[in-house]
C-alpha cells in the first residue's frame, strides 16, 4: 500500500475519533443550554431537573404571595389587623406546564442529540407561562375575607308622630358596602408578568397591601321615599263621648278603637270597617251591650263598636274623603247629632269609603276618659277645610203603646220605654278654599225610625186595644246594629 494513502486513512481515523471523542464529550455534559428562559426566568446552564424545581418553586412563590387589605385608616381602626389571602386562595394559577414538559424531555435526550445541538449552536430557547383567574372563586373568597370588614347597612329613614299630632321625619343614614367588583379588579393587577418577578428565586414580593374600595349604602327607605308617600299632617280629627256607657259598652268601643289604629290606606284603596270588626273580635273579643234589633234597643253583644266607626266617618268627612258606603242607624244615637251616624250590621251593611288623597292616609286612634277620637294623618292642601251641616226635613213623633201587667192595679202605670221622636235628615259637606265656599255637596239622607214609647198597665185597663193582648208573632232574623 502506498505511503500516502496509509497517511489519509490514519488522518481520518484520527479525525474521526477526534470528532466522536468531542461529541461524547460535549454529550455528557446533562446542563441545559445557556440561552434557555423560562417565563423570563433564565435556567440555562442547570440541569433540567434543577431547572424544574426552581421553576415549580418559582410558581408557588408566586401564588402564595399574600394580599392583605384594610378599610381606609380611621381612627378606631389604626390598630387594626389586616386579613389577607394568597393569591391562590384567591383564584390565581401560574401555569409552566408547557415548559416543565419541555425541560423534561431536554433531560431524556440521548448525549449524541444533546452533543449535536452544542456543536450545531445553541439557540436561545423561550418557554411562555400563563396566568389564568378563577373569577367565581375570586369574588367568593373577597367577599368572605373582606366584606364584613366595611359591611354597614346604615339606618332607615324614620316618620314620627309626636304627642301633640306633629310629623316629624329622620333623614337616613347611608351605610357603607365593600366594592367587590372594584377589590376585584385591583387583585387580578397585582398578578405577575412572568417568573423573573423581583430578581429571581428568594427576592420575588411576599406580599401586597390594598386599602379596600367602599362604596355608599342607601338604606331601603329613605327620607325621599317617606316623604313621597305624603303623610305631611295631621289633616282630620273627631272626637266623641261614652262616659255614660256601662263597663261592656266602654270595653268594645275601647278595642275597636284599638283594631283600628295605625291603618295605613295606599292611594285609591277602600276601607272596608268589617276588617276592623273582624280584627277586634278575633284579637279581644266583645262584651254584652245594647245592641238595635228590628228598630228596638235590645240586650245583645258588641255594642258600642259602631261609635267607632261614626266617629271615623265625621273624621273623614273633615277630610273630603269620597263615601263609597254608608247607613244611619234606624233609631237614632246619642253620641251624634242625627245624620252624622255610620252604622254597621254584620252581614247587612259595612262603612267603606275611598282614601282619595291621592297619597297614603294613615288612621290613628286614641281612647283617653272615656272618649274616642279618630286623626288623620295625611295630605290636604293647607288652605282647603271641610265642615259638615245637617238639615232636618221631617220629624216623625212616637206612638204610645199600652202591655198588659197583672202585677200593676187597675189605674196605675209604669213606663218601661221612653218614646223617641223618628227623624229625616239631609247632610251636607261644604269645602272651603282660602276661607271661601267652594262646594256643598249633599251626603246620603238618613232616615230614623221612631221609637214607640211602651207603658204597662192592668190588663183591664180601657186604654189598652185588642191588638194589644195578642200574643206577639215570632221574630224574623234581622240585622243586629251594634251601637
């Protein structure tokens, strides 16, 4: 064989050798190339499995960076301690995952792929993290942390009626209300660009302070509100006497008077007196009183409630307000004036009329020595006043009717009921404006029966008339007017 070509295989089995004894040395160096970043956090140089703790650690440091927050600094809250939370508590991930993987696969290449790529040239390598937020968990856990801190519902507007029948209101007080919305979105900013946070692994901020946003609390019922409802005054009030009542008659007029106070009507609303009769009943219960059946005062329970509801109805008749329903008693009383009445018969006639202020109308009650009296506490123009006159058509005189009595001597008499004149009234109510009549509009007539003035006397006396002597036929149920 020629010197020369010896030479040329030797040069190339040296060469050869040369080159795979570098390549084995390059390949068993395990580090990552130099130029490797992940997240903007350089690891090149490392081995991969280093490189994937310091990254791991990197994300946990990251989202265990604590936020702590405190309503704006007052004076009893200097000393205050902050809550915080983690901002993983909070809903925030840093996701490498991608670049772990990456590293993870550098570290099972083989020492010839790991060698080539040094002789080849190592280009610089950039593996992207992300920040993803849980925003159901990130409102939840703000609130829980940091609502009750600044949490105040305020207080509600108040009206008042004062002893001498004056409305007195109190503004509210606005309570404050964490912000989540606004909390929120300052939490997601304090979430990190990438991993190089910092400086590096061990220098990264440990924690962020926020002053918590507040925002204003309106309570639910403002003086606006209150106001708008109308209850401006006092705008009616009537008052009658039942000192001559027995404890039975004083007992259901007191808690009728009771089941009616504090009724609020809304505008257009009809009250119906029944409800009120209802209520006291079921509440209180009434007691044995005089009671009107078939024209005559007879013995009979819940008596006295219909002083309440005449009372009412003079009350809202100063007031203007529209009847919708109204009788008069068939006897008259003696507590009003005839015409004035409002009578009530279960089942037979109710009193209604129509809160026609066109704002809220409130009914108060107060039962003082023996008297009643009925306010109304509404809206009326100061300068409008209502005044009722009554008009009398016809007065309708009693019969005198004898009953037989054996107990009585012939020529004697007793009187077992007093004789009352019947009557035929006309009511008006006349409006004033500036203190000048501006309408008189009729009411519904009344008309009273009379009541028969009845006189014992022997059953042979001469003024006593056959009808007389037979027997009464039997009562036909009526309507049983409590008065």
């Amino acid at each position: 064989m020629k010197k020369g070509l010896v030479f040329a295989i030797v040069f190339v089995l040296l060469a050869a050798g040369g080159v795979a004894g570098a390549a084995y040395y390059y390949g068993q160096d395990h580090g990552l190339p130099q130029n490797v970043g992940v997240g903007g956090l350089q690891v090149g140089g490392q081995r991969p499995e280093a490189a994937m703790d310091l990254v791991r650690s990197r994300v946990a440091e990251l989202e265990n960076t604590e936020v702590a927050a405190l309503p704006p600094l007052t004076g009893s809250q200097s000393n205050a301690k902050p809550i915080s939370r983690t901002l993983r508590e909070l809903g925030m991930r840093v996701n490498a995952d991608d670049a772990l993987s990456a590293l993870e696969r550098y570290q099972e290449r083989g020492w010839w792929d790991r060698a080539m790529q040094r002789l080849q040239g190592e280009p610089a390598v950039s593996y992207d993290v992300s920040v993803t937020w849980d925003d159901s968990v990130l409102e939840r856990e703000v609130r829980k942390a940091w609502e009750s801190a600044v949490d105040n519902p305020g207080k509600d507007a108040k009206r008042e009626i004062t002893e001498t029948d004056d409305v007195v209101y109190t503004p509210e007080v606005a309570g404050t209300a964490l912000d989540v919305k606004q909390l929120a979105a300052q939490v997601k900013k304090l979430a990190p660009v990438d991993l190089s946070v910092g400086g590096g692994q061990g220098t990264g901020v440990k924690s962020h302070n926020l002053v918590l946003p507040i925002e204003k609390k309106i309570p639910d019922v403002t003086l606006a509100k209150l106001k708008e409802e109308g209850i401006d005054r006092k705008i009616a009030e009537f008052t009658t006497s039942f000192r001559t009542s027995a404890a039975g008659r004083s007992h259901n007029v007191t808690v009728a008077a009771k089941a009616l106070n504090d009724t609020l009507l809304q505008p257009d609303e009809i009250f119906e007196y029944g409800k009120i009769v209802d209520k006291a009943e079921k509440q209180y219960g009434w007691r044995e009183a005089p009671v009107i059946v078939k024209g005559k005062l007879t013995p009979g329970v819940g008596g006295g409630i219909c002083q309440v509801s005449s009372t009412l109805y003079n009350a809202i008749l100063q007031a203007g307000l529209d009847v919708v329903e109204r009788r008069n008693h068939s006897l008259v009383v003696h507590y009003l004036p005839p015409g004035l009445d409002a009578t009530f018969a279960d089942g037979y006639v109710n009193f209604r009329f129509r809160n026609s202020t066109g704002k809220q109308l409130l009914i108060r009650t107060v039962v003082q020595d023996k008297r009643v009296t009925v306010k109304l506490f509404g809206t009326l123009p100061d300068n409008v006043t209502y005044r009722t006159e009554t008009e009398q058509i016809k007065v309708i005189q009693p019969n005198v009717k004898y009953v037989g009595n054996p107990n009585i001597a012939l020529g004697k008499e007793q009187r077992l009921q007093k004789g009352e004149p019947g009557f035929v009234v006309d009511t008006y109510r006349v409006k004033y404006v500036d203190g000048k009549q501006a309408a008189r509009d009729k009411m519904p007539r009344s008309n009273y029966k009379p009541q028969d003035e009845l006189i014992a006397v022997n059953p042979n006396d001469a003024r006593l008339k056959p009808q007389d002597l037979t027997p009464p036929t039997p009562s036909v149920p009526g309507p049983v007017e409590p008065v």
